[in-house]
C-alpha cells in the first residue's frame, strides 16, 4: 500500500503548469495542497488554469503539517534559502534544476537536507525518456561492449528576446548560460550513461548572436574516468535548434541517442531503434515545447522514492556530479574536474 502524499508547489513561472499537468495524472497519490508565487498576476494566471489552493506566503506551506513535501520550480538563485526553510520544516523537496547558481551554494544545500531527514530530489527529466531508459539498459548489460568514446552535441536555439527577460542568461539570478540552464539535461543523462569525466579542454564564450552576460558557446575535448576520449559542444546561438545528440561508440556497436529516437548499430549486423515523438522536445525558441509525461515520470518517482525508504533516481547528491563537469566546461583550458562527493 503507498501513502498519500500533501505537496505544495513553490513558484509558478514557465514550468509551474508542466508541473500541474502531471500532479493532476497523479491525483490518485498526490494532493495538492497549495501553489505559491509571491506575484498576483502569476497567481491570477494560473488560477485560471489550475484549480488549486493558491498561498501569497511561503509560511502558509511550512506551517502546514498536512504538507509532506514541496516541489521548488523558482530561479536558481532563491533556492538555496527556500529548501534550506523547507528543511528546517520537515518536508521533502523535487527541485528544478539547477541546484543553486554556483557549485559551493548547491553542496550546502545538499548538506543541509542530508542533517535534516529530508529527501531532496532533483529535476533532470531526460533520464526518463524511453530512448534513454533503453539505452542505460543495453549499457548495463554490455551490450555495447567496452566504450571508447562518447560525444555530445546541445544546439539549441533561443532568441534574443527569450535574454531580454530580466534576469535570464545572468550570473546574480541564473549562475550560467547554455550549459547551467539547457545543457545540464543533457550533460546529466550522458554521465549517468558513461560515468564521469577526468579532464576537460575547451573554450567557452559569449558569441555576437547574443546579447547577454552567460556563455552560450562552448566546445571542449573531455577525458572520461573510464580512459574513453570524446566531445561536447553546446550552444543556444543554432538556429531553428536541433536535437541533443550523445552518440557512444563501443568495442561491439554504436549507439546514436538523438533528442527522444535512439538507434544502435551493433558490429554483429542486429540493428535497434525507438522512434522520435513529434515535438522539437524545447529545443528552439519555445522552450515548453515537450510532453509533460516526463516530468510525470520524475514526481512519481519521488512519490516512490518517499513510499519505499529509498532515494530517488536524481538525488541532490547526483546532481552535484553535472554541476562540477559544468564548472570545468566553463573555466575550460584544461580544468580538472573535481570529484563529486
């Protein structure tokens, strides 16, 4: 038998409804208990949506005791003293990624929901893609055989009106550019596909297709822990967008893991394949453009992960593995990546 769970939502920006969405599929396990933005007209918005209890105070949710965990979908920079209050009040916390605006801040957070009790989950949903779910399978049965490379391409588009928002593409709200804010899904799927990376060397800027203070260019050659060889390039300067690409060459095939369709050639002549959906899966100039089942896939997780005493499969503490690759990626000129935790 599981519990029935109390959730609040803390933020209601661009992904608060992609939330909603998926709390509603899972009503049978979840409430929700409350939908808290300090602005009126984010509140107003989605009231018109979401027929759900709306706070204008973040205490009406940590006050709550009926309230087992809360999901913090606000800018990067608020979330270290939100989880922090959560922690302090008992619940457990699925946040939005990234963790914090830099590494330092994330590890506190870490630390401080690991001393209170408190699940902290993470939002990195393209683990749970059918495409990836399929080839983390056939890697774990060796059916690729030893890798010798794995090389990832992000090129996404954004245009410059999505940077004109205030705040986007900064350091003081967002911490980051293209690899903080869009390449971490991916950069996320990749390590937990191929393990962690040694040594990073690259270069990364600000091209003249944007106008703004974060990086939205970086190419790099990266050393994995595991001796393969590779690279990575991402940007959000590519216009339409295209699909994230990590392609994994092994001793017995190759496997191709383009956006949601992954197709591996193996040496023996068997092929297999899993078909792209319909959507561009946000990677051109709206960003929501992707079904909101993955996301599902990753609160019901949490759900799980609550129910059975177990972490989930993104914790806070995975997480800090794609912040510090992204540190690396950013200082490039042959950065070293340090260890997680």
């Amino acid at each position: 038998m599981t519990k029935r769970h109390r959730t609040a939502l803390v933020g209601l920006g661009m992904v608060a409804g992609v939330h909603a969405r998926s709390l509603l599929d899972l009503e049978s396990r979840v409430d929700v208990a409350w939908a808290f933005s300090p602005t009126e007209a984010r509140r107003s918005a989605f009231a018109a949506e979401f027929a759900f209890p709306l706070a204008d105070r973040l205490e009406m949710i940590l006050e709550d005791d009926s309230v087992d965990s809360v999901i913090v979908l606000t800018p990067p920079n608020s979330h270290l003293d939100i989880v922090q209050r959560c922690a302090a009040a008992g619940k457990h916390v699925l946040l939005e990624k990234p963790l914090e605006i830099t590494t330092d801040r994330a590890a506190e957070m870490v630390r401080v929901c690991e001393e209170a009790g408190v699940t902290l989950g993470v939002v990195l949903q393209h683990r749970f893609r059918e495409s990836a779910g399929r080839l983390a399978a056939r890697l774990a049965e060796g059916g690729l055989g030893a890798i010798v490379s794995c090389s990832t391409s992000i090129r996404l588009w954004r245009p410059q009106s999505y940077y004109d928002e205030a705040g986007r593409g900064t350091f003081a709200r967002d911490g980051g550019g293209v690899l903080l804010t869009q390449g971490i899904h991916t950069l996320d799927l990749m390590l937990s596909l191929v393990g962690p990376v040694a040594e990073v060397r690259g270069f990364s800027t600000t091209s003249s297709v944007h106008r703004m203070e974060t990086e939205d260019l970086v190419v790099a050659a990266v050393r994995y822990a595991s001796g393969a060889l590779g690279v990575i390039d991402a940007t959000t300067a590519a216009y339409p967008g295209f699909p994230e690409k990590i392609e994994i060459i092994g001793t017995k095939g190759t496997a191709v893991l383009a956006g949601t369709s992954l197709s591996i050639a193996y040496q023996d002549g068997m092929r297999e394949a899993v078909e792209p959906l319909t959507t561009t899966g946000g990677t051109g100039a709206n960003p929501m453009d992707f079904p909101h089942e993955w996301h599902r896939a990753v609160i019901a997780d949490f759900l799980d992960a609550l129910d059975e005493g177990r972490a989930p499969r993104v914790t806070g503490r995975n997480a800090l593995a794609v912040h510090h690759l992204i540190d690396a990626l950013v200082a490039a000129g042959g950065a070293t990546v340090q260890p997680a935790e």
